[in-house]
C-alpha cells in the first residue's frame, strides 16, 4: 500500500502535468524506490518556475524560492503531509561553498540533474506510469548512470567529483554517510576528491556538521561510517579528538580487543538503527579523555581522572558543534556516570536509588552494556542493575519526602549552608527504610546537627 507522502507527491505530479509541466520524483526517494526501501519522504522536480507552484497549489511556502524550492502542504487521512517541489535549474558558481551564488532556472530535466551531487540520488521517476506493483526501474530516467552504480554498489559524484566538492563541501560527509549506509564503497576518483579536500569541511557551519554525523551515528551503521570517516580523512578535520584515540594502548586483562579506537569502532557497531542521539554521541565520546590521561605505570596502564578530562572534552564537541543544552547534558551524564556502574552491587541502597534515577537511565543502561560486549564481556554488573531498576517501585526510588526544609525550619532550624546535608541525611535514610515519618527523620537530623 502506498504511504501518504507517495499519494501526496503524485498528486503534485499530476497536478503540474494537467497544466502542462513536466514534473517528476526526484532524488533520495528514487534510489530508494529502485533498492526497494519505503523512502521516508518524496520530493518532486518541475519545469514550472516558483511562482507558478505558489499559485496552483492551495497551501504552500516559499522557504527557498531563490533557489527554486517550494513546500506543497497537503492533508491525506488525517496526516499533515509537506512536499518540497524543486525547479529543474542549473547553478552558477559556489563561493560560500554550500549554495549557488546564483541560479537559473531551466525546462530542461536533465540539466537539472547534471548539478545535483551523487548519481545514485541523481535520478527522476516518472510516477504517472506506474501501476502498483510495478518495477520502478521501468519508469526512471537515469542521464548519468545511477542504475548501474545502485547494482555496482558504488557512490560515485556526478561529472566532477573536485566540482561537486567545491559546491558544496558537505556532500563530503553525505558520501561517507551514504557509502555506510548502504554498504557501498565509495567510487576511487570521488574518494580521491574528498581525501584532497578534506580540510575544507571546516567551511561548513558546525550545525550542519553535526547533523551529519548525528545521521551516520543513528542510521545503523556507525561503525562503517567512522572508519570511512578515517579513511578518507574527514575524522581528523570534524572530530580531531576521537582521531587521537587511535594507538592509545588499554590494560589487556580489561580491554582485549585492543586500543581506545578499537573500542569504540566495537560500540559504535552495536548501536542499531534509530538510537536516540543522544545514546549515540554517548557511545562516541565515554573514552574521549583517555588519550589526554593515558599513563603507563609500573603495574599497568592507567587512565586517572579520564571521566572528568572527558567530560571536559564532550562538553565543548557540544558547544562547538551546537547541540542544544538538553542534549548536552544528557551526553555529559552518560560519560560522568559510565564508571559508576563498577560500584553498583557495593552502593548504599540510598546510593543505588539516586543512581536509578538519573534521568534517561535506560541510556546509561544501554551504554553499559555495549561497553562490556566491546571489552571484557561480563555482564553481571549490568543484569544487577537492570534487575533493580526494573523491579524497584517508582515510588521507592523517587519518595515524596518526610523531611522538607519547611519542617527544618518549623523544627527551628535557620536556613543556610548545612539545609543541604541535613535534607541529604534525612533522604539518605528514607531511601534506606530507616526512617519511615517524618518526626523519625527530624530526630535523625537533631541527633546530627545541632539548632542554633
């Protein structure tokens, strides 16, 4: 049965042919087609010039007209569905190294795909001659060799690879992204290209950059991407800090499978497609510090106070790359508090509740194990507190407290520095079924802290 967004851009499609334009599916959602995945949107090319596509349609907007680009909103079944419907054109020069400094627009679909960036995304299908269940392959037009590199497995850039570079510096990430996703290699003169310009990713704003790589590391096939990421160049200029994980040695009887790079390349496999972000950019960065903290000392190698310089380290990754303060924080906790969990079956029950309660701790879980599956194996520490974290009431972990700084103060306490300890004594014993109301935890704190 065909999704929404299908019927949505088809009736773009036919709306735009009754009025005598060419229009056609276009890009990421034909060689999707053609693999036989479900794209997750459709977007559509046109002959007909922007304004024309504001007028025809009913409710659209006009988010990149310059450059040819409208959004169509349409509504099928209840579900809100945006289609973005682009004029073939062709580009002039790219000083800025993301957009044309000018366009034109053309009638012509094949100048139209000449400037877009990979072949394999470089095809049109025209959906108004295919019936449900045919082959799409029979309705594409292909101009510059998409098919063959779909069946070959290869990414491989349109025309010149140095051009398309130059356009758009970006489309270097999206190669590695692609190649990883799809399990295909990268064609030998486009990898060439990129490793020869790999320096000039820095000209891409860091948000862009980052939701690239947020992409390869959620799609499923992270390990591949970084590797390619490696390989091509790309890592030293984006992440210069996971490069330096490379040849940092680990204390065997722990780590067996080799250095931090190793490790992590291991994590990152195991991450499946559509992991949160930020489980994912945790996965990434738990061991950032250890190449700054490495130490080889008489008994063994030693990474002392790798969790903080890490932490040090993701934080400005995330100022750099802009992730929102959200996001940020939960990446912090889940490297702050990944070698907690060597101490789970020795904490204080008070400990281990406080412990269960960070926020998202199914996250922390979840990196947890990976962590063991990619080093030692041993996945007792993880059972136990998974156990626990499951069993455990919600409200035996997060109790509505006996003792409030209102009762310190009707208890005739003065508010100051020490509220602090005194509400963490009297939690401490609540979480622990020490005390069960809150006269009990007001004595504990009298027969602790003096009132003055």
């Amino acid at each position: 049965m065909k999704a929404n967004a299908q019927i949505a851009a088809e009736r773009i499609v036919e709306r735009l042919r009754a009025e005598g334009f060419d229009a056609y599916f276009a890009g990421g959602c034909v060689r999707d087609l053609l693999l036989g995945q479900a794209p997750v949107d459709f977007d559509v090319a046109t002959s007909a010039r922007p304004e024309i596509v504001l007028d025809l349609f009913p409710r659209t907007f006009a988010v990149g007209a310059h450059f040819g680009v409208v959004l169509v909103a349409d509504e099928i079944q209840g579900e809100q569905i945006v289609t973005e419907v682009a004029t073939f054109r062709n580009d002039g020069s790219y000083s800025d190294g993301r957009r044309p400094d000018r366009v034109s627009f053309s009638t012509d679909a094949r100048e139209d795909v000449l400037r877009r960036d990979f072949t394999i995304n470089g095809m049109l299908l025209d959906p108004m001659v295919l019936e449900e269940g045919d082959d799409p392959e029979k309705a594409t037009l292909d101009y510059v060799g998409g098919r063959a590199d779909l069946a070959a497995g290869l990414v491989r850039a349109i025309g010149d690879p140095e051009r398309r570079f130059k356009e758009d510096k970006l489309r270097m990430l999206r190669a590695v992204r692609f190649a990883a996703r799809f399990g295909f290699v990268i064609e030998p003169a486009t990898a060439s290209a990129i490793r020869c310009h790999a320096a000039e990713i820095s000209q891409v704003s860091d948000e862009r950059v980052r939701d690239e790589l947020t992409r390869m590391l959620t799609e499923g096939h992270a390990r591949r991407a970084f590797e390619l990421l490696d390989e091509t160049g790309l890592l030293k200029q984006v992440l210069p800090e996971i490069d330096r994980l490379h040849g940092v040695e680990q204390p065997p009887e722990y780590h067996p499978e080799g250095d931090v790079w190793v490790h992590t390349l291991l994590l990152l496999e195991k991450l499946p497609a559509g992991a949160s972000s930020t489980l994912a950019w945790g996965a990434l960065l738990h061991d950032v510090g250890k190449s700054a903290t490495f130490e080889r000392a008489p008994d063994r190698i030693r990474f002392h106070g790798h969790v903080e310089v890490g932490s040090r380290i993701a934080a400005e990754i995330c100022r750099r790359l802009r992730f929102s303060n959200e996001e940020t924080a939960q990446v912090l906790a889940l490297i702050e508090n990944h070698m907690r969990f060597g101490d789970v079956m020795r904490m204080k029950e008070s400990t281990l509740k406080r412990f269960l309660r960070l926020p998202k701790f199914a996250e922390h879980l979840e990196l947890h194990r990976m962590d063991c599956l990619s080093s030692h194996g041993d996945l007792s520490l993880y059972h136990f507190a998974k156990e626990r974290y499951e069993t455990i009431p919600e409200e035996a972990v997060r109790p509505r407290l006996l003792v409030t700084g209102a009762d310190l103060i009707a208890a005739g306490y003065a508010p100051g520095p020490s509220f602090k300890e005194m509400l963490s004594l009297a939690e401490d014993a609540q979480l622990e079924g020490r005390i069960q109301t809150t006269e009990e935890g007001l004595e504990l704190v009298r027969s602790v802290f003096s009132r003055t």
